[in-house]
C-alpha cells in the first residue's frame, strides 16, 4: 500500500498555512536593503549603522528561534508564531514612526523584528509541518515551504521598489503592516501535532528537552551541522543587505539590485522545491556539500569577471537556486537523526549558529565597506567560508541515534 503525501486534513492545512507565513514574513525581511538610502537620508542612518542594525536582527532572529522553537514543541507552533507576529508589527510600527535616532533604529530593526522572526520566518513554521510528515516525504513538504518564502522573495522585492518610488517608502512600511496582520491570522492554524512514539523505546518516549539538547551536543554529526549553517547565515545576508551598495559600487543601473533580489527569490522557488525532492532520495549531506561548493564558484564568477547587467542577473538566478535549498536537507537530517518530538527546539539551536553567521555577514559588509571603500573583502570571505562548509558537511553521520541505557 503507498503511503499518502497529506496523512490528514490536518496537515494540508498546516503546510499552506505555513506557506503563507514565510511568504509574508521571509518576504518583507528580504526588502530591508532596498531601503537604505532613505534611512540614510531621513534618519540620518550610515551604512555601518545600518549593517550593524540589520547584524542585530539576524543574532535576535537567532537567539529567539530556539527559544521559539522550544514554545511551539510544548504549545503549539501557532501560539507562538502568533506572538512573534505581533513583535514584528509593533517593530515595523516603531521604524516607520521613529524620530531620527540611531539607537531606537537599532531597537526597532534589530531587537524587536528581530524577535519577531525567531518565531515568524523558518524554524517555527517549518518545524511545524516537519511534525506532520514521515521521513520520506518530510523533504519535500519543507521544500514547498520554503519555496513559498521564495516567492515572497521575489514579489517582495519588486513591489517595495514599486511602492517605496511611487508612493514613499512610509507608506511601502505601511503597507508591511497589512501583510503582517494577514499572516499573524494565518499563524493561528499551524496546528500542533502531539508526539507519538512510535520506537517502543521508554528512552525516547520519556526525553525530556534537557536530554535532547544533551544528546544533540553530544552528537559531533550535529555540531558540524551547525558549523555548516553558519556559513549559510553569512552569505545570504551578505548578498540580501548589501548587494544594492555593491550593485552602486560597480556603478550598474539602480534598478539591477532589486532585480538581482527579485530572481534570487523566483529562482530559490525551483532550488528549493528541487532540493526537497533531491533529498528525500539522495544523500542529504552530500547535498549540502555540493550546494556549499557551488556557491563558492558563483562567488568567485560573480567577483572576478567583467562587472555588468549580465552577470549581475546571471548571478541573481545561479545563486538563487541555492538559496534557501540548505533548508530542507539541513532540517531532514536534523529530524532524521533525532527524531521529531524536539525538532523545533534542535533546529532552533542550529538556526542559531545560522543567525550569528547572518549578524556577521550584515556587520562586516557595512564595515569592510566604510573601512576599505569596497564590499569585495567581505566577498572574498565569503568564498573561503563555501570551502569550509563543502568539507565540513562530509563526515556527518546520518544514521538515527540508538537511545539505550
């Protein structure tokens, strides 16, 4: 008998609901870049100041998906998105309706949205539906998640240059909030899914989070797993904070950064989707290995040929494919070793590490830039980083623990 895709109403509802949710929330975060220009302008924001701002957020983000993670496995991942929607609204309240102070910016862009995307943008959302799915098909589905976030990337993008040109970028803010409030009500239905042990096994069944963090860390296959996501945080962050200022560096048109942007985000739709289905049947950490050095060449193409129209694009599309296409072999070998009574809480811990790698990728491309007069040195970095993560990923051992006394 094969087995069904959807075990139950239930979880068709959850995965669209969850879809919905990092449209929204993944979306928006994408299309902060786009808005430094006037945050230098109106509130008198640098570009350190502002990396710093969005480095802040990315630790935040980090800090509190986890913690997140840890409200949804014993609550339910709805209560707790639906908290971490209201931090985000009252976040993006606070930037749009700011004076012009530095050290608020950083509060409501760094500290509250921060937050608020511990619980709204991946590890939540995306533990959530893990729960309803078997290990065959749990790739899959985590990969229609996050293609749905890439969606949100590539309408996001557009419509914020439509709306910031058109109308001013308070009312693009604005209109943030309508979204937020959508999705805040779309939260409500990632339903919880209460444990069963299936294993026969009193040592699973009666894991306390305590002994699952303690097993996690004690495992050196998710330890490298989480070195590995580091270097993920670094990189699109990078890309996703700064491009629009290295698009201006190489003196092309404007409008190439939010197309670059918006393809990264159509592009990440088929990546990511791709890479669910790659990973129910292939090796998940020969995957990511793979993905990790692919990166590395596209870096590396992108910096050293001939600066133009063409290669900005064409990097737009190759790097987009990779995009979030780490999410689903990174959080399948996450539920595949450990099982997923604790996912949300063990993928949260790896989401951290994620999350530094973003702070840093945000912070050192402000700095680098206003040291050094160029964003390259943190490309450069960046490159020695896809080699490190390519290796890293090898030696993980795939297999489920054996829980015995």
């Amino acid at each position: 008998m094969q087995e069904k895709f959807f075990e139950n109403k239930k979880a068709l509802t959850v995965l669209i609901a969850a879809s919905l949710v990092v449209l929204v929330s993944m979306g928006i975060r994408q299309t902060w870049g786009l808005f430094y220009q006037f945050f230098e302008n109106d509130l008198g924001i640098n570009r350190t100041q502002f990396g710093l701002a969005i480095g802040i957020q990315m630790l935040f983000w980090g800090i509190a998906a986890p913690l997140f993670g840890m409200v949804a496995d014993k609550y339910g991942s709805n209560r707790a998105a639906f908290v971490a929607f209201l931090f985000y609204i009252i976040g993006s309240y606070i930037v749009l309706n700011q004076p012009a102070s530095n050290s608020i910016f950083v509060i409501s862009m760094g500290v509250v949205i921060g937050t608020a995307l511990g619980g709204t943008a991946v590890s939540v959302p995306v533990a959530a539906v893990g729960k309803y799915f078997s290990d065959k098909n749990r790739t899959i589905a985590i990969g229609i998640v996050t293609g749905a976030a890439s969606i949100g990337f590539f309408i996001m993008p557009l419509f914020t240059k439509f709306s910031n040109d058109a109308y001013g970028w308070q009312n693009t803010i604005q209109y943030f909030i309508y979204f937020l409030i959508f999705a805040g009500i779309c939260s409500l239905f990632l339903f919880k899914k209460e444990y069963v042990d299936s294993t026969n096994n009193s040592f699973t069944r009666d894991q306390t989070a305590f002994k699952a963090l303690n097993e996690a860390f004690k495992h050196k296959g998710y330890m490298l797993l989480v070195a590995g996501f580091f270097v993920c945080g670094f990189q699109i962050t990078l890309v996703a904070t700064h491009i629009p200022g290295y698009i201006q560096q190489k003196g092309l048109p404007e409008w190439t950064a939010a197309a670059i942007l918006a393809l990264i985000g159509f592009f990440n739709i088929f990546g990511t989707i791709g890479m669910g289905f790659l990973a129910s049947k292939y090796s998940k950490k020969i995957l990511l290995s793979i993905l990790y050095f692919s990166r590395g060449v596209i870096l590396i193409l992108f910096l050293f040929l001939p600066s133009s129209t063409f290669t900005a694009l064409a990097f737009g599309i190759l790097f987009g494919i990779l995009w979030l296409a780490t999410i689903p072999p990174t959080n399948g070998i996450v539920a595949q070793i450990f099982g997923t009574k604790y996912l949300g809480t063990l993928f949260g811990i790896v989401f951290f590490s994620h999350q530094v790698g973003s702070f840093l990728g945000a912070y050192l491309g402000g700095y680098f830039y206003d040291t050094y007069g160029s964003y390259d040195y943190a490309f450069y970095l960046s490159i020695i980083l896809s080699v490190f993560a390519g290796f890293v990923h090898l030696p993980i051992d795939e297999r489920p623990v054996l829980r015995t006394a």
